[in-house]
C-alpha cells in the first residue's frame, strides 16, 4: 500500500480515546421496499426491525466492538426512547454522561426504507436535536480537550448547529492535541450557499473528512471523483476520504486518486454503514497504522457490518481478518 500519514500521531488519551459529538436517533427500518408509494397509495414492507442509531451512536456502537474507549456528546429526548438509547450505549461501555436529557423533550426518530439491493432512503423527525448546541460543548464537558480524537457527525439533522461556532470548537480541540474528525451526513436542506460555507469552515480545522461520494459532490459542484478531491483538498486542515459504497472509497496520494476496493458482500442493509467505515478507520489511526491501511479496515468493517442482520458490529480480530484480503489501485 501506498504510505499517507495522517496530519498527526495519536496522543495517549487520559480519558477517552474517541468522543464523538452528533445527532441520536431510533431507527425504524423497512426491509424489501423496492418502491417508495405515491401520495396515497401504500406498500408493503418485508420485515421491520428498531434500533438506536443515529451517525454518533453507529460510529460509538463500531467504535466500541472494535476496542476503543467511547465517549457520546448528544441530547435526547425525556421519555422511553430517550432512556433506551441512554441504557444500551451504556451497556456497550459507551460514556454518556455528556448525553443530555430534555425535560418534556422528545426523542428523534427515523424510518429508513430498505430496498432488496441495500439501497436506502429516509425519513426523520429530529424531536429535540433542534435544540444542540455545539458552540458550548468543550465549556460543559471539559474532559472532551483529554480524548484523542473528536469526531463530529450528524451536522445535517442538528438544524440548530451554528457551523462556524462549531469550527471554532474543533479549532480548540485540535490545540489540545486531537484528531479532528468531521462527517456531517446529507443535507436535508438542499446545500445552501450558507450550510456549504458553514461545512467549508469546519474543514479548516478538520483532520480527518470523511463524506460519501453524493454528499462531497454536492458540497463541491464537481462529479469526477478526482476533481472532487482536488477540491476538498485546500480546504481541509488534514485528509479527505471519499466513500463510494460499493465502488470502495478513494483519497488523493501524490496527485493520484487511489482507490480502496470494496469487498464483495451479501448485503442485508447498508443502514449505518459510513458510520462504521468511519469507526475502523479511526481505530486504524489509534493503532498507527497510516491512512490507507485504516482504509482497509473501514472497507472491512463495512463489509462485515452490511451483510450481518444481527450482532452486526464487528470485532477488531474479525476486521484485521479480513482487511488482508482488500486491494488498492491508482488512478
């Protein structure tokens, strides 16, 4: 593989090693939709299940069967899915101390339609995420400045997030000596001039950018992943990953574009999947590996994590496993 280091080595942590501040949700997932119903008219769906999700809580759940201490900054909702999501992060031996209760507040709630492919498509009421703001969490929770990463996701469903206030705090955390990870999630709201500018900001003082293809087209006005990259990379403090799917995901080496295959995969639902894409790599970074390595891992973890319908966060064994078996090329 191709050595690309990250813009930092990653410090010992006296707390946590990743805190990752975003958006909770409960997710309602709809299996075997291959067509979305005109206005009134229905379909059916072959099987449902529910689950805490939400991109803080995919990336936790990842991060945590992988190994890593965990910490959540969110909010929830004052009713049982507020304490569902609050008990089983817990039980996973995620922090959730900073995962603040809104008195009368409702929880969000997302329900995701899932073709037979894995496709998915989506429709949330964000409840109390309204209400998050990022601009005070490092006065709050102090303890974030000790982690050795922090990771900012979910930045589209937090419709209160004033973005350029929120740079301003991973500016304060990237002093203290973290890695800065920023993922915000598509937007809802159609990339205005001002969600775009406010993304913008946020990348200069982000190490590590990790969205998918459709969302870093949509952010930079290029199709071509190439032309992609060469875009985000004066505006991003550190590296930019691109996720495809199941093209693989492609980052900028020497002027080059390389790619990271993608592992062939009996897909279940692609739900989630960036998040623990976005957890390996992560993990990679904790264990030193270099960019493209930790790649390798997130192509891995996904592959796993899609084609499973339960237990479905993998272990870091089961990650290193397969992650031999991922191919790179350039472009």
């Amino acid at each position: 593989m191709v050595p690309l280091a990250f813009s930092r080595a990653p410090r010992a942590a006296s707390g946590v090693d990743v805190c990752v501040i975003g958006n909770l949700t409960i997710d309602v997932i709809l299996r075997g939709v291959d067509e979305i119903p005109r206005w009134g008219q229905e379909t059916l769906s072959e099987t449902r299940t529910e689950s805490v999700a939400g991109q803080a809580a995919g990336m936790a759940f990842a991060g945590a069967a992988l190994g890593a201490r965990v910490d959540v900054v969110s909010l929830v909702g004052d009713d049982d899915s507020g304490t569902r999501i609050r008990r089983e992060l817990r039980e996973a031996g995620i922090g959730v101390e900073a995962v603040s209760v809104v008195p009368a507040g409702t929880t969000p709630l997302a329900v995701a339609l899932v073709r037979r492919d894995g496709e998915r498509a989506f429709i949330s009421d964000l409840g109390t995420l309204g209400t998050f703001d990022v601009a005070s969490v490092t006065q709050r929770f102090p303890e974030i400045l000790d982690a050795s990463v922090v990771a900012l996701v979910g930045t589209s469903n937090l419709p209160g997030v004033d973005l350029v206030a929120a740079a301003g705090v991973l500016s304060e955390v990237r002093r203290a000596g973290a890695l800065t990870v920023f993922d915000p999630g598509w937007d809802a709201d159609g990339w205005s001039q001002r969600s775009v500018a406010g993304i913008r900001a946020v990348l200069a003082e982000t190490d590590l950018f990790l969205p998918n293809l459709d969302e870093a087209r949509a952010l930079t006005g290029r199709t071509l992943v190439g032309d992609v990259l060469a875009v985000l990379a004066p505006l991003c403090a550190g590296v930019a990953i691109v996720k495809g799917g199941e093209d693989g995901s492609y980052v900028a080496v020497d002027g080059a574009v390389l790619r990271v295959a993608a592992l062939a995969s009996e897909v279940d639902n692609a739900v989630g999947a960036g998040d623990v894409y976005n957890a390996a790599v992560i993990a990679g970074y904790l264990h030193e590996r270099d960019v493209v390595a930790s790649m390798a891992l997130g192509t891995a973890a996904a592959s796993i994590y899609v084609a499973r319908r339960a237990g479905r966060f993998p272990t870091s064994d089961e990650v290193a496993d397969l992650a031999r078996r991922v191919t790179t090329s350039t472009d």
